[in-house]
C-alpha cells in the first residue's frame, strides 16, 4: 500500500465550521477598518529575499532562521513572506501611491510564513489581518489605529485584552541608548546565555524582549530607554497617552517592550491574551518612519499592526462563535420517494429567500434522521409526506422548542424568516 500523504508540518486546514468563523472576522474587520477609510490591499505571497533583510533586519530571528527562502529557476533568492508590511512599503513605492492623498490608508489579510518550531498558537503557515497608515507623522494617527484596533476586538465580543504600549524613540533616542545599554550588558555578559551574547554585537535591544527567566531579572536592572528619549519623542509618545485615556482605550506601558522586527521607531504596542498560554500575543505593531527611507524612498512616516488570525480564533469570544457559526437553518425530508422532488422544490423557494436549507434526497428512518438533524444542528426539521404534499402543506418540526405544526408550504419561509435574520430566538 502507498504511504498517504500529509499536510506540511506546521500547516493547518481550516474546517467547516470554523471557516464559517474565519470569514465572519475577516467581514468585521473589513466592515471596521472601512469605515476609517482604510482600503484592501493584496500583495504577492512572494517577495525578493532582500525587501525583508532591508526591513526586518538581518539581525531579527525572522530573518536569520524563520524564513522560507529557495532560488526559483534562474537563481533569484525569493521568499515567501514572513510578515506583510514590508510588502506594503514595497508596493506604496513601485505603485506611488505617495501621489495620491496623504495618509494612506490600507489593509490585508492572509497567509505568511515562519519557520518556527510548531506548537499551540504557532505555525509555520498562520494568517494575519493588518492595517497601514502611511504618510503620516503625528500622534493623532498612532491614537486612531488603536482605537480602531480596540473597537474591531470589542466587535468580536473581547472584553479583557490590554494594550501594551513603549515607546522606542527617534534615531537619536535609539542610537544613544543603544550605546548605554551595549555597555550595560557588556558589563554583565557572563548572566546572558547563547541568544542574547549574539544579539548584544547585533542588536543588543532585543535583549530587552528575553524570555529567559534568568536574563528577565537583569533586564529589569538595565538603564531605561525612558531616560535617553529626545524632547520630540517624549512629547509624541505623552501625547498619544493623554488621547488613548481620553478615548476609553484600555493600556498598560512595558519599557522593556521592543518588538521582533528592526524597523520600529517611536510607538510600539502588542496585544496579548492570557488565554493562549506562552505564545499570548495576538497582536503587533508601532511605528516605522524610517522603513520607507531605507526601502529607496522618500521619508514617509507610517505606522500599523498585524492581527494573528489562528490566535485570534483560537480565543475568539463564545459570543461571537455563537452568532456567527450558524448551521443550516433547516432540513427537509421526504417520507417518501415519490415526495423527494417536491422537497427540491420547497428548499429552493426558501433559499430564494435567503433561508439555508439542506434537502433530503434519500428516504429515511425517523431515527436517522432525527440523529442527522442533530449532527447538522439544523433547528427545524421539514417533513414531506404523501398527505402533505397533495394539500400543498408540509409539517414543521422545531427541535428547540419540541413542538410541531402542519401548516400551507408558502408559510414557512414567514415562520423561519425572522428565525434565520435574528429577529426572533
Ligand atoms: P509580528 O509581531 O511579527 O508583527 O506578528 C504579528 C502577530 O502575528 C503576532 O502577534 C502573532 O499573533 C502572529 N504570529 C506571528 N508569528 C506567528 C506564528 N508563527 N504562528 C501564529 N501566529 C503568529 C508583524 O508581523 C508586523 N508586520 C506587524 C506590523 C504591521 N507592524 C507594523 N505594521
């Protein structure tokens, strides 16, 4: 016998029901972020390997042991993307958007890649939702993303989540602390383990991100980037603080949030859940005004985030679940094979009407098909027999309620109409 083929290690298939779920997040952050002006973009799952070592920096575990990169068939090095808006920056340059109004203003959704070692919350394929905003500077638009953010999660029925929020400075700011820290951990470089002995020559930062439970107890010791930020970033990242309190947002300052990618500056803020266990963020962002600059471009200062979509539904509120993973609403069943063409055409007159309705073609036993309106978790069962079908009626078994009616066939679509729209339970 041949060996069956599997799926790639850390990919998944997404399944009915969920991907009922899937698309119903996908239409709320499509319906949210419109109504900020936002706009989709869909960039290339493929990109030159150079755009990510340019953006996300070759120093970032992204760059250095996630990526899936491979020479396509004249040798150029391409990759499949690990994150979106790198892409973005690419695509605002070679289609000069920068021509049109500024912010602007864009969003994505889908597939990236990582080479990760999988586990709970981490694949190798996983989708996320982003935002963009380029093209402006000020505080104001670090304030808008999130409150757009936090609106789109409490759409979804989230309660709880917490932004956390630092600020990384200008250049200025990041290249003095740079310096101090460099010099603090070169001081205490015997109480760092592999990982961070590396990143202390290549971005010495990223310490201050350690999961290390040792290294955690030095980082709390180390200079605070706070004290080295120039007057312009401190008064940026006040501003931005007063507005997110005036406009109701939920946040918590981390100093020693600084964020995976290279490409940050100023802002930056991740969302996390304690539900999803060690890997809890569900979300990243910040600011990054100098991406566009190294990218060959003017200086554009921009700014989002990139939801993960697996984590995200992984603890998506059980009260959007229950709205949205809706079977169909009923089933129709023939007693008879002579009635299985009428059950056709009663099914079809009510999915004209925007009803969800499975049919029936085979005849079956009441106990079958009582168990399979039970597995489909359809509410009502349409029962066609010989009588019913000659006086036009059709009987209507409710199974929330127990209860049972015969009633004329071009009432039922009145029946279930307010059902299948929410009107009524
Ligand atoms: P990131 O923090 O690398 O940021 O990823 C954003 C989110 O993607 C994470 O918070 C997490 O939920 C999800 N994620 C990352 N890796 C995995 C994985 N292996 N499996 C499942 N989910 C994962 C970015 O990607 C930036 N591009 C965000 C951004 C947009 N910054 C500015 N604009």
């Amino acid at each position: 016998m041949s060996k069956s083929i599997k799926r790639v290690k850390g990919t998944r298939d997404l399944l009915p029901p969920e991907t009922q779920l899937w698309a119903a997040v996908e239409a709320e952050a499509r319906e949210i972020f419109g109504t900020y002006g936002y706009e989709e973009i869909r960039t290339p799952i493929i990109e030159s390997t150079d755009l990510f070592v340019r953006t996300v920096g070759e120093s970032t575990d992204i760059v250095g042991k996630e990526m899936y990169t491979f020479p396509d068939r004249r040798g150029r090095s391409l990759t499949l993307r690990p994150e979106t808006t790198a892409s973005v920056a690419r695509a605002f340059l070679e289609n000069r958007l920068n021509e049109r109004p500024a912010p602007t203003k864009l969003f994505y959704m889908g597939p990236q890649f990582r080479y990760e070692r999988p586990q709970e919350g981490r694949y190798r394929q996983f989708s996320q939702i982003g935002a963009e905003l380029i093209g402006d500077g000020g505080p104001f638009s670090d304030a808008e993303l999130l409150v757009m953010l936090t609106r789109f999660l409490e759409k979804l029925g989230f309660s709880h989540l917490r932004v956390q929020l630092n600020t990384l400075g200008d250049e200025v700011s990041r290249a003095n602390y740079r310096q101090v820290i460099h010099a603090f951990f070169s001081e205490h470089s015997d109480q760092l383990g592999e990982d961070s002995q590396r990143r202390l020559e290549t971005n010495p930062l990223r310490i201050l991100d350690t999961k290390v439970p040792a290294e955690r107890a030095l980082v709390e010791r180390a200079p605070r980037l706070k004290e080295h930020l120039s007057e312009e970033s401190r008064e940026h990242f006040a501003c931005l603080c007063r507005l997110l309190d005036s406009f109701g947002v939920d946040y918590s300052l981390d100093e020693t949030l600084v964020r995976g990618l290279d490409y940050y500056s100023h802002t930056v803020f991740e969302i996390v859940d304690e539900g999803l266990g060690a890997q809890n963020a569900l979300c990243g962002g910040g600011r990054y005004d100098r991406l566009i600059r190294d990218l060959g471009g003017p200086e554009v200062p921009a700014l989002g985030f990139a939801i993960g979509e697996d984590r995200l539904l992984a603890v998506l509120p059980e009260s959007f679940r229950r709205e949205h993973a809706a079977p169909p609403l009923a089933l129709v069943a023939p007693l008879g094979t002579v009635e299985v063409e009428a059950g056709m055409r009663l099914a079809e007159s009510l999915r004209e009407l925007g009803i969800s309705v499975v049919a029936e073609y085979r005849t079956q036993k009441f106990k079958s098909l009582f168990k399979k309106v039970d597995r489909l978790g359809c509410r009502f069962l349409l029962l066609l027999g010989e009588d019913e079908v000659a006086a036009g009626k059709v009987t209507v078994k409710d199974l929330h309620e127990r209860s049972q009616v015969t009633l004329p066939q071009k009432d039922v679509a009145g029946l279930l109409n307010p059902i299948q729209n929410g009107v009524t339970s």
